[in-house]
C-alpha cells in the first residue's frame, strides 16, 4: 500500500521527543517530513526545501519560533507558506502575538494526533 502524499511539512522543535512525536503523527498521515532543531536550520531548510506548511515551537534556544515567523514572512521565498506555532504558552497574548508574527494558526501543547491534522487541514494545503 502506498501512501499519497499530502504536503510537505517541516517542524521545528527543539525536544527530540516532541519532534519525534509530531514527525510520526504527521509521517504516518501521509506527509512529507522535514525536521530542524532551530529556527536558524529551519530557515535554512525552507528555503532549499520550500515546504508547505511549517510548524515551530515558540520557546527555542538561539532565535524564538516568534522571531522564526518574522523572518520567513520577510522572504520573498517562503513569505506565502503557512507556519502554525505550537508551543505550550497557551495564554491568549501568546496566541495573539504569534498571529502578529504572522502566524496562520496556534495549538497548545499538549495537543492530540487529531488536534495536529485538523490544524494542519485548516492551513488548506
């Protein structure tokens, strides 16, 4: 059986097991999965690998998944790719501010397999 794939989804997190985890949900979904462990790979990721939808953690050593978002929206290249902020800061500020950023959509840690496609799917990729 071979699986369609739906899109090409790179995630960026900086714990192993989170990152594990989201890959596996979104592998065994039928997408394509590209990881980095920070926001300056993750640049540097998608703008070689032009994926279709990125997903970050807010609170990474280094750059912050709000600082990851102003600058892909700056790119010329991936300005038009949707990025969906997951991180476990679930106050309305914080979800205002990635939206700022500009953000498509947030989900709050912990979060089901369910959860991650339906926000996913809403991104329309």
């Amino acid at each position: 059986m071979s699986l369609t794939l739906l899109g090409t989804i790179l995630i960026v997190e900086d714990s192993p097991s989170e990152l594990e985890l989201m890959s596996y949900y979104l592998k065994e979904s039928g997408y394509n999965v590209i990881q980095a462990t920070g926001a300056k790979e993750a640049l540097e990721k998608a703008l070689l690998q032009q994926p279709d939808v990125i997903i970050t953690d807010v609170v990474m050593p280094g750059m912050s998944g709000f600082e990851l978002c102003r600058s892909l929206k700056k790119n010329p290249v991936t300005q038009k790719v949707p990025i969906l902020v997951c991180s476990s800061k679930n106050q309305d500020i914080d979800r205002l501010w990635a939206m700022r950023q500009g953000a498509a959509a947030y989900l709050t840690k912990p979060y089901t397999r369910d959860q991650l496609l339906r926000a996913i799917k809403s991104l329309a990729i």
